[in-house]
C-alpha cells in the first residue's frame, strides 16, 4: 500500500515536472532571448542558458532607444482608469443584485452576462465611428471607456458572489437605525470584501494593461500608442534589435505575473460563482 | 422615519414595495453597457443592412439582407465558420483535457507542487501581444527553436506558420498554452471543494480509486467542466488577437475564423456593411451555443433531480 503511494507520488511528480516544463518553456524563453546577443539570435546560436549578466545592457537600451517605457506609462494611465471606472459601477451594480429583488433584475443581469459573448472584433467598426463623432480617437480616455465596457461585468460577477457570501444581518440592524443604503455598502460592505475588490482590481488593471484590438484601431498618434501596440508595433520589424524587443515583452509581462500569482484564488472563485449563478 | 422602519421591514418581508434603490445602485452599469455595448452592436446590425465603405462612412445606402445573401451564398463564409468551429473544437478539448490533468496532478502532494503550481499558472498572466511574440520566435521557420527540436529528433524542420497544414496547429498550440491555466484553477476549485467525509465514506465501502472517481470526483466535477466549457467555446468564437498577430488569418486563410473575416472585410477590404453581416452571423452562431449549453444544462439537473 505504502509502496503504491509512494509510485503514485513519483509518477505525480514526473507528470508535473513535464507540465511545468510545457507551461514555463515559452517563458523561459522570453528571458532567454532578451538575454541573447540579436547576432546570436539570427545566426541560430540561441543557448539554453540565459546571459543574465546582459541584464542591465538590455534594459539600458531598451529605455534610451525606443519609446517603450513611455507607450507603458500610457498603458498604466488606461488599465488605472478601466480598474477605478469598472469598480465603482461594478460595486453598486454587485450590491442591488445580491441584495434586492426588482423588476427587471433578470434582463439586467444577462445584458451583464451578454457582453461576454459579444466580439470586439464586431463592435469595433461601430464604435470607431461613434468614438470619431465624440472626438475620442487618439485619446487614452477612449480606451478607457471601451475597456470598461468589457471589464466591468467581469468585475461584477467577482464582486457579487463575493456579496453573496457576506451576512445580510449586518447591514439590517444598519438599517433599522437609518444608514442610507450608500453608506452601508460604503462603510460595511466593501471592507468586507476587500479582498474580492483587489482581485477584481487586478483583472480590470491588466484588461486594460493587455488590450490590443481597440489599442491598435484607435490610437494613431506614435506617442500615444500604449504597451500593447508598441510590442506589436515590433513584430515583422527589424530595425529594432530583437533582444530588446524581447526585454520590452519581459517588462511588459512581470507586473502581470506578479499580480495574477497573488490574486488568483479569489479571480477564480469569484469568475466561476459568477459564471455559474450568471 | 425610525419610528416606522421596524414595521416597515416587517411588511417588506411579506410584500416588497417599490423602491427606487436598485435602480439608482445598477443604473450606472446599465446605462453603460447600453451606450457602450448595446448601442454599438444595434448601430453594427443596422450596418450590417447597408454597403457602407469605410473610407467614406456617410455614403452607405440600406440594400436590405443583400450582404446575408451574399455570405450565405459564398463558400468563403462557410468556410470561415467551419475554421472557427475546428480552432474552438480543438482550443476546447485541448484545453479541458490539459487543464483537468494538470488539476489532478496539483491537488495532492509531492515534492515541488508549490513551484509547480506557480509556474503552472503564469501563462494565463502573460499578456496576449506578449505570447505572440514569443511562439513567433519559436516557430520561426530558420532559428526557431521548435524546428530545432523536430530537427534534432529527426522529423525534418516544419513551416509552423508558413505551411498552410500547420497553421491551425500552431495557432491551437499557442492559445492551449496561454488558456489551459483557468481551466485548471477552475477545475482545481471544484477538485478541492469535494467533502473529504464523502472520499473517507466511499474508501470504507471498499470502493478503489476507479470507483471513487467515479462515484465521487466525477459528479462534483461535471457542472464544473460544462461551464468551463461553455465560458472557453464562447472565448474561442471571439478571440482574436492571439490569431491576428500570429498569422494574420493565414497562411492561405486556413486561420481565418468568423472575426479575423470581420477585421479583414472592415479594415482591408474597407466594407463595414459586409464586415457588420458577418459579425452578425458569427454572434448569432455564440447564441446557439448558448442556448443549446442552457438545454443540456436543465436537463442534466432534472437528471439529478430524479436521482436525488
């Protein structure tokens, strides 16, 4: 029995080993080619052990050669803007589903679920043309607006099975000695559910950081284009040395991983109990 | 006021009066979601009835279901839903099976599973502009290093990107890759919430692993995976970008779903009604989905509703 056990724990971990190694290869890879000489890359002399001492090279050239940094600085203006703009709708809108019954609640809560199927890629002809009529092509703001139109039923759905779960005794005592509904989810509430609130926070913040489709179609200006666009603005490209483009990639992805890694219980739990309970 | 709350809330819990609140609460988001959602797609259904240009989007006249019959009446669409169909069969399947064996491997114990785990989950944090970058390179056709792979293996070198036999692939592979860790965490959540008393009462029982499986994981873990499902074939209708700037819908169209059509009719060959049409068609295909993923899903709880 003891025996089995221990086969099974090996085969589990040699089943993992092998996932690890898919799932991490193409970020490995990432690193490895920001690493790599461009006259290495393009001559197939790619090793399989990065030069970490190129670090600070690479992101010395990658800060005074190409506009990178700045066109992140735009993506962190969009995806702050999307992340505050979808929270506070998303919370209010979170808190009358999960706490009161009215007419209309249900064609409300599948318009918020609808939106999930709709394609960018079809509302993107009409909303190029109600954004140029507004004058918000080349404009950050726009980006904003579009992104949150996106983001916020996600948020929702975090934030309302997060509501769910919260005692309803609370907020009725609350009440009873006069809060006004605002100040009850303001004051009890949203502490409560902070934690949910931050990982909402994290996938509204980083729908707007990785957005391309509307990025590419609206922004014509170089110099506002955001993080997104200027890394794909690099693909099929050659003047820009391809280490560097890599090390655009590398800054691009870390702040992601780092915030997904420490939020993704509550993402998850929140987007299938969303999901499920629609 | 205070005096008459209590017995207000008495009543309110037999009969509900009208208020105002929830509306106030989630009329912001709707009223969003109608400007920026729904008014778009209703102005996209009513392009979708006129030959509008882009390059002079004033001039559209209405020429009735001219554009559906045209669509309906042309292989070119058939055949870009068909390729949909394919990249979401295979991103779906992929996905699921990946994602539900790497919950499995992760839900017990063994030396690393931390590291593991993280590791695991990364792709899903990469952003998608990101992801295209580097499978680009790897599929690179002269320094790529999966060429260098099947070569160093014997196989021969691959066009991953340039031979219309591998481009679907590459693209499958590629989108497997950065989705299969929600499906894992998914399915990881529901692995976790099965009562460990329900594993200890079958284990008594003298039930062995298969049947345990059986018995206890599998109908805790079907809702689960229908939703799963459902969430990645809706994804997969709509997703664009990792397909756009991989191959641009190519190489020879053989990527081309329903919306990579939509960009290309609207953005390169500057005809937003027809553009509008096919989005129109593709959302129409997601509904069906989603209404059939509805059918099963009552009847697999009147099922169990019978059971129980």
């Amino acid at each position: 029995m003891i025996a089995r056990r221990r086969l099974s724990t090996g085969v589990r971990a040699l089943l993992a080993l092998l996932l690890t190694c898919l799932a991490g290869f193409p970020l490995f890879w990432i690193i490895n080619t920001a690493m790599t000489p461009t006259t290495d890359l393009f001559q197939g002399q790619q090793r399989l052990v990065p030069d970490i001492s190129r670090t600070l090279d690479v992101f010395s050239v990658l800060t005074t050669d190409t506009p990178f940094l700045g066109w992140m600085a735009n993506s962190a203006v969009v995806a702050f803007g999307t992340t505050l703009l979808s929270l506070v709708m998303a919370t209010m809108a979170a808190y009358a589903l999960s706490r009161y019954k009215f007419v209309g609640k249900g064609p409300m809560g599948f318009l918020f679920f609808a939106t999930q199927m709709l394609p960018e890629a079809l509302l993107v002809v009409p909303l190029y043309s109600l954004f140029a009529a507004l004058g918000l092509l080349n404009q950050l703001s726009g980006l904003v607006l579009v992104n949150t139109a996106f983001a916020m039923p996600v948020a929702l759905f975090i934030l309302k099975s997060a509501i769910d779960n919260v005692p309803y005794e609370l907020e009725e005592s609350a009440r009873v000695d006069g809060c006004s509904p605002l100040s009850i989810l303001q004051v009890m509430v949203v502490p409560l559910v902070a934690p949910s609130m931050a990982a909402a926070a994290v996938i509204t913040f980083f729908d707007g950081w990785n957005e391309y489709l509307f990025a590419t179609t609206f922004i014509r200006d170089r110099s506002s284009w955001v993080g997104s666009t200027g890394l794909a603005s690099f693909i099929g490209e050659f003047s820009t040395p391809l280490d560097t483009v890599f090390s655009a990639a590398l800054v691009f992805t870390i702040p992601a991983i780092i915030f997904f890694l420490l939020m993704q219980r509550k993402i998850v739990s929140g987007l299938t109990a969303g999901s499920v309970k629609g | 006021m205070t005096v008459t709350t209590s017995a207000r809330t008495q009543r309110a819990t037999r009969r509900r009066r009208f208020s105002w609140t929830p509306y106030l609460f989630i009329g912001l988001a709707v009223l969003y979601l109608l400007l920026f959602a729904v008014v778009p797609l209703l102005k996209g259904l009513d392009l979708s009835f006129t030959n509008t240009r882009l390059l002079n989007p004033t001039a559209g006249k209405y020429i009735g279901f001219d554009n559906y019959d045209h669509l309906l009446g042309s292989g070119a669409f058939f055949k870009s839903v068909v390729t949909t169909l394919v990249y979401t069969a295979f991103t779906v399947v992929g996905s699921l099976a990946l994602g539900t064996v790497s919950a499995f491997v992760i839900n017990r114990f063994f030396p690393g599973r931390i590291l593991a785990r993280a590791v695991m989950v990364m792709p899903w944090a990469v952003p998608t502009v990101a992801v295209v970058l580097v499978f680009r390179w790897i599929y690179n056709d002269s320094t790529g290093v999966a060429n260098a792979a099947t070569a160093a293996l014997g196989l021969g070198e691959r066009g991953w990107l340039t031979d219309p036999s591998y481009g679907m692939l590459s693209v499958v592979l590629a989108t497997v890759w950065k989705v299969t860790p929600f499906v894992m965490l998914v399915v990881l959540a529901a692995l976790q919430s099965v009562p460990e008393d329900l594993y200890e009462a079958t284990k008594i029982d003298g039930a062995d692993s298969y049947s345990t499986f059986k018995l206890v994981v599998l109908p805790f873990l079907l809702p689960t995976l229908r939703v799963v499902a459902l969430l990645m074939t809706i994804w997969s209708f709509r997703r664009f970008e990792i397909i756009w700037l991989l191959t641009g819908g190519g190489p020879v169209d053989v990527t081309t779903t329903i919306v990579i059509d939509v960009y290309r009719q609207a953005f390169n060959n500057s005809q937003l009604g027809l553009a509008a049409a096919t989005g129109m068609l593709g959302l129409l295909l997601s509904l069906i989905v989603t209404a059939v993923y509805f059918v099963v899903e009552q009847r697999a709880n009147k099922q169990n509703g019978v059971n129980a």
